[in-house]
C-alpha cells in the first residue's frame, strides 16, 4: 500500500517535530488513561495496555512503541501512526509518500522505487528548493542518474536561454512532452529531450521554415526547394514533394491529414499515402497555416492574404489588412491569431476577421497561445509579447546572444510551446530561450525611494500600495501613479471592499477613505494608537488594529473603539472570512480570533515572537507569519507551528488557496508553499519586502526602498 506525496496531510506535515507520530500516539494512550482514571469515559472504555480506550475505539498493539487507540475503521490503515502487521512503517504521514506495507520507500528516503522509476535516490528532504541548483523556484525530483540532482520540475522566472546545439538560425519548432524539435537554415535541426537541445543528423542543407508532428515519432519539416521531410523511430527521411516552391509551413490534424504552405500560393496535402498539390485560390506567398480540424484551416501570407479550407475546399476570405502575414494559430475555430509586418495582429471570431490594437510596429514573425487568454507573439527584432485575455503585455528576456556572438541582438523567428508552462522561442545562432510560465518583473514608479509597507486591490489593474510620509500610489494596469496625499504620517495597512472604497490606516492614529475620487482624513476614537492593519467584509464592516490591543470597528456610520481581550500586545495585522470569523495577529505570538460577538485570544504555539501577518483560504486554513521564520497554521484543530526552513522575519502572507500560499520578509525572502512544504524562491533582491496581495494568476509584492515586484503566472496550480 503506498501514498504519493501529495496525499500527505499538510497539517500533520507541518506539526511533527523530532518525536513522530509514533510518539504521540503513546502520549494519546497516557491522556486518556488518565482521563478514564477520572471517570470520564469509563462507561463503554477498554483496557488497552496500561490504559483505557473510550468508547468508540479500539486499541492496536504497535510493533515498536506502546498500544494506541484509534477508531475501527483505522484499523491496518496506512497513515494512522501505528506500525501494524504487515507494515515495514508507518508515521502518520509526517513524511509525505512513505507508504506502508512492504515498500516503505518514496522520492528521498535514500531507496529505490521500481514504481517511482527510480535509479537512484539521494534522500532529498521535501524541503529542498530548486533555489539550491540555481533556479527561481520549485522543488527538486528524484534524480534521473546517480551523478546530479534532477532539476526537470525547477523553473526559471521569465525567459531564461538554454545552450544551443547548433549556430544556424532557426525558424520554427514542434512539442510533444517531452520531446521538441526545431529547424532552420542549412536544414538544421534540433532535438530537446526534457532536458538539452541535441543536433541531430539531417538528410538536407536546405532551409527548413516549418515543422509539425501528430506525435514524437511522427514529425514533419517542410523548407526550401519543396523540401519536406519525416520524422520516425527510423530518423529524418526525405519525402517526395510535388513542388519546387518553397515551403514555409506545415500543420496536421492527423497523421494521414497534413497541409503545407509556401511560394506562389503552393498548398500541400498528405493524405497518408504521399503529398499531392492543392488548387489554390491566390499566386500570393503564403507563410503560415493552423486549422481547428481536417474541414477548418487558416492559410495567411503576403499582402494581408487569408484563406480558408472546408468541405468545398480553399477559398480567399476577407482581410482587414495589407500587409504581409506571417503566421496563424487558434485556440479554437471562432479564436484564431495572425500577425505580420508593421505590427500587424488579427483575431477571428464569429463575426470575421478584425484588427487588435497593436503595441509593436516591428515585424511579427511568429504567433502560438496555449489558450485564447494566453497567446505568444515574437518579433524579428528579439521581442516576445504576451496576451492574457485584456491587452498585450512586452515579456522580459535576454536581449543579447552568448560568447562569441555576445554583441549580436536577439532576433527571433518562431514561437510554440506544449502548454502554458512549457513555452520555447528560436532564433538567429542557433537561439533557445524557454518559458516556464512564470514572470517576475521588478516595477517602476516615479520616485523609488519611499518604503512601502501596505498593498491591496480591487483587481490586477486596480492596486494600491502605501508607505512612509503618506505615500499612496496606484496601479491602473499600465503604470504606478501618485495619489494626492492627505497626510505625512507612515501608513501601514490598505484594504478596501472596491475601487470606490478603500481605507488606509497608519501612525498617529491615521484613517484614511477614498471614495474614488479623493482620500479623505476620516475620525476615529483611538487618535493616541498607531494603525497596523486593516480589513472588513463589506463598507459597512470594517475592523482596524493597532499599538496596546487597538481594535477600531467601522459600520459605515463611524468608527468605535473596541474592547479587545486581556492582551495589550501591538496587534500588526487582521483578516477574515466574513464578519464572523476575524483573526488579528500581533507581538508576544498573540492570536485573536472575533466570532461576530466578541474578541477571544487563542493559544498561541509562538509566544515569543512578533506575529506580523495573517491570511487563510478558509475557516479550517488560515496561516499566520512573523519574526524568527514562524508560520503558524490553523487546520480546524488550533494553531500549530509549520517548517519554514528559513529564521529570517517574515512581513507579509497571502494565497490563491491552501495549496498556493506565499510568504515575503527581510532580506528578499520570498517562500511558497504548494501543500506539501514551504519553498525558498528566488525574490532577485535582498530588499526588505513587506507586504503582498494578489487575485488570480497575478501577485504584487512591495518593500523597501519604493520596492514593487509583481508575479504572474499563465496558470495556478492544480
């Protein structure tokens, strides 16, 4: 019987420190006892070693430790934290993956796994970040050989060039997890295994522009001089071509229905058997071709030149430009993208072919999204451009090619990938950059020097963030903007309920309101206290926290003061579910939680720290950050405390959902934690960050030194 690490519970993951769960269960045993000692669960309770198991449980003898009590149906379960029969072990899940019964073996117990295809195993904590090998994020696999570390799940922020297996320029490429292909000039060719770009052996000097495969062992390049060639578990062979015209690009539905494109307004079709010329409605050279299925294909070429392949066969369709296109991909058969000279980008949808509003006026050379809010546009001149469903977005990348042709520039020719986290781009000297689905950008605004402290938004084109002197800027999607600032005191905590309502809060008592035109100097019953943190359910609740226990509450009247528990500890942060359920955190370790009745402080597993940040996905999910690297988490069952790997102080936490959680502090410290273990990444500064907020797949982070950063992600995780 054996458990994926994934299964592994979070909660326990994170509890269990040196004594096991083993250990526990034992201490389980001698509570009980003692409470059937007093009377409590004599009633219906049997003798289990040295003591009782009440009512509704049975009790396991433990090969190795004393006999435990659990419920029937844990009984020769793996994960209950007893060593049964037949088990080799058992922590309770402490580690994620262990399994039970014979093969008690998973990806770093140092064993070897014929399930997990496991050659070796180098007894790699899940602790251990991709970070270490000199990556931006993600955690390490088990190794492939027995001489290095498998880094196939680490990733790379942005862009990040890999070695190239030839110097000709290359043109275009082809994916099939984990396989890719791409193909140039000189009839290059290069071959990505998962992990390096190979050159393989090619049968033609000609210039390949265009590859296609229904599989890894089924690949089509076309080129120069009707050149077509194939791809099988034999090699690359040459195909006979019914033309001399130059092909410039190929796509299949299928492995017996293939189209080629080139000169002239050459089509190409492979039926299987072999390739026979197409009746083409234009002379003009076509570039590109993508279709949705063997009745819905797209060819464009020059002069804005668009046509369409259905049931009646090709005809030319309306285009809303002249200009030369040179490329077509769809995510569908209403969603299709073609770009080409001067910037030129058009979309199909239902109603035809219409212009995008373009940022570029550079020649576009290559178009491929993984989805109609993810789509990739590259251009001769070594720019990548990305759209997410609202506008289109310049990427970061390298802007110069390595060692000898370090003084050349990027130039780029094709652009496709395998999905939203496998993304490649080639270009001229043999260039391939690779895309991991993640962006980290470090922002500008006007004047950089202000420390900034709070952060929070409506949306990824509505945030604020707010500071020292009274600094509020505001991000409209495009740039960071000066607001009017009403005062000079430090501000420390924003959060509103929408773009037309939000509050700040910071020293000498401030709170400040923005109706969505002017922020607004509002009173408060506290003015002695300095503000923290803030956050309401709705307008009309709103709680702030500050210096002494300050809690202030707003009911879209006024603010009051509220009494708070016995704790008179500076309270730094508050957040909620909804206006039963309010959580602030503060110094001493100190936790209180607000039920829509009263404030109640909470055991606390941290009393000697600073508590600085709190957040939760839910009622049962609910994490809190402080000095020292704590991270507390709050299950359902009380606080416990999680392993950060890290003593730095923490500042800021928040997530898209128990699985997806970040946290940022000193020194750039920047951690993920995927429901399994907290993960170092890569924050690319040693800056102070202070806060972070998000909404879907993008994140703000803000610190030190007019410090913004934002993450973006083409995907969440699943």
């Amino acid at each position: 019987m054996r458990r994926r690490d994934e299964d592994a519970s979070p909660a326990v993951s994170g509890l269990w420190r040196g004594g096991g769960a083993i250990r526990h269960a034992a201490a389980v045993v001698l509570v009980l006892a003692l409470i059937c000692i007093a009377g409590a669960c004599l009633q219906g309770g049997i003798p289990c070693g040295d003591g009782v198991c009440p009512s509704g449980r049975t009790c396991v003898l433990d090969e190795e430790d004393a006999p435990a009590c659990v419920v029937p149906t844990s009984v020769n379960t793996c994960g209950n934290g007893v060593l049964e029969a037949d088990e080799d072990c058992d922590d309770g899940n402490q580690v994620g993956g262990d399994g039970c019964g014979s093969e008690c073996v998973h990806c770093g117990d140092g064993e070897l796994s014929e399930a997990e295809d496991e050659i070796c195993d180098t007894q790699l904590p899940v602790t251990i970040s991709c970070v270490s090998l000199s990556y931006d994020f993600g955690r390490p696999g088990c190794v492939s050989s027995c001489d290095d570390l498998s880094a196939i799940p680490c990733g790379s922020w942005n862009w990040r060039r890999q070695e190239r297996a030839t110097l000709q320029t290359l043109r275009a490429g082809w994916s099939s997890l984990p396989d890719a292909f791409a193909v140039g000039e000189g009839g290059a060719i290069a071959h990505y295994n998962g992990q390096s770009w190979q050159a393989v052996p090619s049968p033609t000097s000609e210039a390949l522009s265009g590859v296609w495969g229904s599989g890894p062992r089924d690949v089509f390049a076309v080129g120069d001089r009707g050149t077509i060639l194939h791809y099988d578990d034999q090699g690359w062979q040459v195909m006979p071509s019914p033309t001399s015209e130059a092909l410039s690009g190929v796509w299949g539905s299928g492995p017996r229905d293939v189209f080629a494109v080139g000169d002239r307004g050459t089509i190409l079709h492979y039926d299987g058997q072999g390739w026979q010329a197409m009746t083409s409605p234009t002379a003009e050279a076509l570039s590109g071709v993508w279709g949705s299925g063997p009745h819905d294909v797209f060819a464009v070429g020059d002069s804005g030149t668009i046509l369409h392949h259905d049931d009646q066969g090709w005809q030319a369709v309306p285009s809303p430009t002249s200009e030369a296109l040179s490329g077509v991909w769809g995510s569908g058969p209403h969603d299709v993208f073609a770009v080409g000279d001067h910037g030129a980008m058009l979309r199909y949808d239902d109603q035809g072919w219409q212009a995008m509003p373009s940022p570029t006026s550079k020649a576009l050379s290559g178009v491929w999204g993984s989805g109609p809010e993810n789509v990739y546009v590259v251009d001769a001149e070594g720019t990548i451009l990305h759209y997410d469903g609202e506008g289109w977005q310049r990427m970061t990348l390298p802007t110069t090619l390595p060692e000898n042709a370090s003084s050349q520039q990027v130039r780029l020719h094709g652009v496709w990938g395998s999905g939203p986290q496998d993304v490649f781009a080639v270009g001229n000297v043999g260039t391939t950059l690779h895309y991991n689905g993640q962006d980290w950008q470090n922002m500008t605004w006007p004047t950089s020097t202000v420390w900034l402290t709070g952060l929070w938004g409506s949306g990824p084109h509505d945030v604020f963030a707010v500071g020292i002197q009274g600094t509020i800027l505001h991000y409209d999607g495009q740039a960071w903007q000066d607001k009017t600032w009403p005062t000079t005191a430090w501000l420390t905590g924003v959060w509103g309920s929408g773009p037309q309502d939000v509050f700040a809060v910071g020293s000498e008592g401030t709170i400040l309101h923005y109706d969505g035109h002017d922020w607004i100097k509002m009173d408060q019953p506290a003015p002695e206290a300095s503000l923290t943190g803030v956050w309401g359910s709705g307008p009309e609740d709103v709680f702030a926290v500050g210096s002494e226990g300050t809690i202030l509450h707003y009911d879209g009247h006024g603010w009051i003061k509220v009494d708070p528990p016995a704790s008179r500890a500076l309270l730094r942060s508050v957040w909620g579910r909804g206006p039963g359920d309010v959580f602030a955190v503060g110094d001493g370790g100190t936790i209180l939680h607000y039920d829509g009745e009263s404030w109640q402080k909470a055991p606390s597993p941290a009393s000697e720290v600073s508590l600085t940040g709190v957040w939760g996905s839910g009622p049962q999910d609910v994490f809190a950050v402080g000095s020292e690297g704590t991270i507390l988490h709050d299950g359902g069952q009380g606080w416990r405390a999680m392993s950060s790997t890290t003593l730095i102080t923490l500042n800021g936490v928040w997530g898209t959902g128990p699985r997806d959680v970040f946290a940022v502090g000193e020194f750039g410290e920047l951690l993920h934690y995927d429901g399994t273990s907290w993960l170092k990444l890569d924050s690319t500064t040693d800056r102070i960050f202070f806060a972070i907020w998000g909404t879907g797949r993008s994140s703000f982070v803000v610190g030190e030194g007019g410090a913004i950063y934002r993450h973006t992600r083409t995907e969440l995780p699943r």
